[in-house]
C-alpha cells in the first residue's frame, strides 16, 4: 500500500539521521517490531510488499465502520471487534483470526495506537459437574446516547464445571434483595441449583456485627434455607477460591461493556443475554479449551431441580438515594432525619423507603434498616430518635485494662492484644463480649481463657463458646455421678452391740 510505503521511506530517512530504533517508533507512532522489520527489506522488497494492486479483502465492505470504531475507542481489541461485527451484522461470515489481522492492519496503517492492558488468569483445580456456582459483582461505567457518563451495575454468574456464564445489570447500587432476585433469575437460566455457592465474604449477602465474626444477613440466610445450597465465603481477591468468576468480571467489562454505549436498562440486559449466547457461552474457553455452551450440557444434568421459582419482582419499585450528611443527618422534603452517629463516616450514601407515612433509612448495600421515623408534614425540623446520640463510653484502653484485671491470667494481656490485632476495626465489639461473658461465669474464666490460648482460640465468641463447653460438660458430668450412685447396691456392715452396752448408755444396769 502508498501509505506503508511512505512508512518505510521515511524509517530510512529518520535512520540516516541517527535516530535510534526506539525514537523512530515513538515519532511514527508504531511498534519497533515494524521498526526493525523495514530496516531489514530493500526498497525492491518493500515495492513488492506492499502493492498488493486491486486484491480485495472480505473485511474491506466493513473498514469504515472498523476504522471509526477504533478512532473513537482505540483500546478496543480484536476479539471485541468481531464481537460487534457479529451483533450489527449477523449474516457475517468470518472467523476471528481474520478480523484481528485485519484490525492490526488497519491499526498500522492508520496509525491507530492500542494502549495494551494485561489479563491475568489463574489456574485452579478442576470441579466436578454441578458442584459449584461462583458469583461476584461489578460495575462500569459506561456512555449514554447524549454522551453522559452513567454508573452501571452487575451481577455475574459462573458454573465452576462449564464455565457457563450469566449477568444480570442495574442502574443503581444491588441491594440484598435484588440479590437474591438475579439468583433466581440465574437458576431459572440454568435450570437448577448447584450445591454449593462461592462469593465474597465482604459483599452483600455477608455481614460483621457479631464481634467481627461473620454472619449471613437474615433475608439471605431465609433464602439458603429456601433453596437449600450450601454458602462458601471466602476472602477478597481469592483466586484459589473465585478466580473464575474474578476472571468473568473482567472479560463482561472488557469485551461486553467496554465502549458499549447505554440507552435503556432493559435494552442493555437483553444485549447481554446475546452476547453470552453469541460470545461470552459460545466462544472456545482459554482453559478448558472447549465451549461453555456445549459442556454446560452434561452439567445441566447434575443440577438440582426446582420447581417452584420465588418472586422478587416487588424490588424493582424505585428507590430514592441520599446522602449522609457530616452531623448524621438525611434531608428529606425539606426535613432532617437523624442516623446513629458514625453513619457518615460509614456510610456516605443511603436508600430511602416510604411506606404508611413512615421512613426507612436503609443501608444500600445489605437492605437493613439504619433508622426509623414517622414523616413529619412541617418544614425546616430535625426529627431526631434519641438513641442516635453520641455513646459517652470509656475509652478503649481503659476497657481493655479492665479487661486485662478482670481476667487476672498471666497470659492475659498477650490475649487480648492477640483479638486487638485480629479484629482491628471491632476491638470494642470483642472487649465488651469478653466482659460480660467473663463477669457472668467468673468460675470457668481461667480454665477457659488456658483453652483457648492452647488451641489458638483468639476471638470473643470462642472464649463465650468455650465457657459454654465448660459449663455444660460439668454438669453433665455431676448427672452423670448422680446417676451412676443410684445404680450402685448399698452394703453396710452394720455393727450390733450387747444389751448391757444399750443399758448403760441409758444409764441403768441389766437385771434390775
């Protein structure tokens, strides 16, 4: 081609110069691959390489549309590309390999620069069929129709066996309850239930307010017993544990939503349902080096059945979203709500739920209720619920120090630094659960706090459960006497005296 002639001649040139090879290549925005590939052809070879006369390419009807998809999206990749040809114009009939040489051709020869972005991949263990379903959450944002920027949502689903996938999107922040909506509308597009479910242990399904120790939110935990699969939760950025559903996020917001532009919610979902049924299911898998869609066949048969889906439909009724102000407050028609001090400092953003003239202050992310109160019909008040104000308690140190005296064990200061460190942001949760543990059972506070350090128990609600132990393996014992004395035969010697004897105690004498 002229142009790629031109590219050569002018590498020769800049070369007489004395410009080094990498210099080149910054100027002429290309690679120094291409750099040193002209170097090393005569001119005779570069005439002959790049006249390539009246030969058409297959992709040629389609290079506009390729060039300006690039000019305005210049990290789009190949696999993207022929992803969007394929959605635009389905009849196409091209294999990807040759969509990406073509992209890299038109790259260099308009001089289109790809700024490359690493994809990490981990490899696990393999998972039998229907054992496993890994879920995690994502957003992006994305370019509307009008060129705003919006924040949008999702869920993504991945069978551990298929590696068939599924998403769900919204334009707002999940909460709880939809979570548990897109797992029934994930089961329904798999047709059953795995056995078990990984996610994150600090997302939406999981809460910390037992001491620090981790609890599923009651809707959720309603729900597991409801569709009766068991919850695996595992740390943030496991990829032992979820590495391939970390992976599936990543490949939704890089070649589905990358560049896409929005328009309505329920165009973008059912534009991804395509997609998966066009690329993200279809496409041969980097791992399994098989199609998702296919093996997905076989796993479907180890699901579990359900035959009665739950209806969640309620949650999609609009949510009104505010801002926690700095004095833990929430305007509402021209009113403030008070929140529980360190509400903003927690939570900077809340939901709003009106119903029967009540407000509920929600938390967005679990669904639970921060605060309570009746609307007012003034203006301009502060409705306040005075068990929001500030908790004038000791400090923390003079808690642990109490702490440290009331225990009176001489480990027991490298005890309660040991839960200090481990559960840093509940230190006061656990100083006060030890407390008022160790002040009810005084009797069993040194035998259980020996136990615990000699099993590496370090947490409030292991020192309370092994006082419990303690407390009930004691009495079962002393029933366990009892019962065992009831059973035992009673044989006392019995020691018989004379008459005389008996007399003389009584004061008399025998015979008188």
């Amino acid at each position: 081609m002229e142009e790629k002639l031109m590219i050569y001649l002018e590498i020769h040139q800049l070369t007489k110069q004395r410009l080094r090879v990498s210099q080149i290549a910054k100027r002429l925005k290309i690679s120094r691959t291409t750099v040193y590939k002209y170097l090393e052809m005569t001119f005779e070879e570069a005439v002959n390489e790049f006249d390539i006369g009246e030969r058409k390419k297959i992709l040629d009807p389609y290079r506009d549309w390729i060039v300006n998809w690039l000019k305005e999206y210049p990290s789009l990749s190949g696999a993207q590309i022929f992803d969007w040809l394929q959605e635009r114009f389905p009849n196409i009939k091209v294999g990807e390999s040759t969509v990406r040489r073509y992209v890299n051709e038109v790259r260099e020869l308009y001089q289109i620069e790809k700024k490359e972005e690493s994809r990490e991949y981990e490899s696990v263990d393999e998972l039998p069929p229907g054992k496993q379903l890994q879920v995690d959450w994502g957003q992006a944002v994305q370019k509307d129709i009008y060129g705003k920027e919006i924040r949008l949502y999702f869920i993504a689903f991945v069978l551990a066996h298929s590696r068939n996938k599924y998403m769900w999107w919204l334009n707002r922040p999940f909460t709880t309850e939809d979570t548990m909506r897109c797992h029934e509308l994930a089961f329904q597009y798999y047709g059953g239930v795995p056995e078990e479910v990984v996610y994150d242990q600090d997302n939406l399904i999981a809460v910390s307010e037992n001491a620090g120790d981790l609890i599923l939110t009651k809707g959720f935990q309603k729900y597991i017993q409801q569709r009766k699969f068991r919850v695996y939760l595992c740390r943030k950025a496991d990829p032992e544990s979820k590495g391939k559903v970390e992976n599936v996020v990543k490949y939704i917001k890089n070649n589905f939503a990358k560049n896409r532009v929005y328009s309505t919610l329920e165009d973008w979902n059912n534009r991804s349902l395509k997609w998966l049924e066009r690329t993200g299911n279809f496409k041969v898998h980097n791992t399994t080096k098989k199609r998702p869609c296919e093996v997905f066949l076989l796993e479907k048969q180890h699901l579990r059945k359900i035959s009665n889906p739950l209806s969640y439909e309620s949650n999609y009724t609009e949510i009104i979203t505010r801002n926690v102000r700095k004095d833990n407050t929430v305007h509402f028609k021209s009113n403030r709500y008070s929140v529980p001090v360190g509400t903003y400092t927690r939570q900077a953003i809340v939901h709003l739920h009106i119903a029967d003239y009540v407000l509920k202050i929600c938390d967005p992310s679990t669904g639970e209720i921060i605060a309570e109160h009746s609307i007012s019909q003034d203006k301009g008040r502060l409705v306040k619920n005075r068990n929001h104000s500030r908790e004038r308690s000791k400090s923390l140190d003079l808690l642990r120090q109490e702490l440290i005296a009331l225990l009176a064990h001489d480990n027991a200061t490298n005890y309660i630094d040991k839960v200090s460190k481990d559960y840093g942001r509940y230190r006061r949760d656990q100083f006060t659960l030890i407390k008022k543990v160790a002040q009810e059972n005084k009797e069993w506070v040194h035998l259980a706090l020996e136990k615990c350090i000699n099993e590496g128990l370090y947490s409030a609600n292991s020192f309370r459960d092994v006082v419990g132990f303690l407390k009930q393996t004691s009495l079962d014992q002393q029933h366990r006497i009892i019962e065992e004395s009831d059973k035992i035969p009673v044989d006392i010697d019995v020691q018989t005296r004379g008459m005389d004897q008996y007399l003389q105690l009584m004061g008399g004498k025998y015979g008188e």
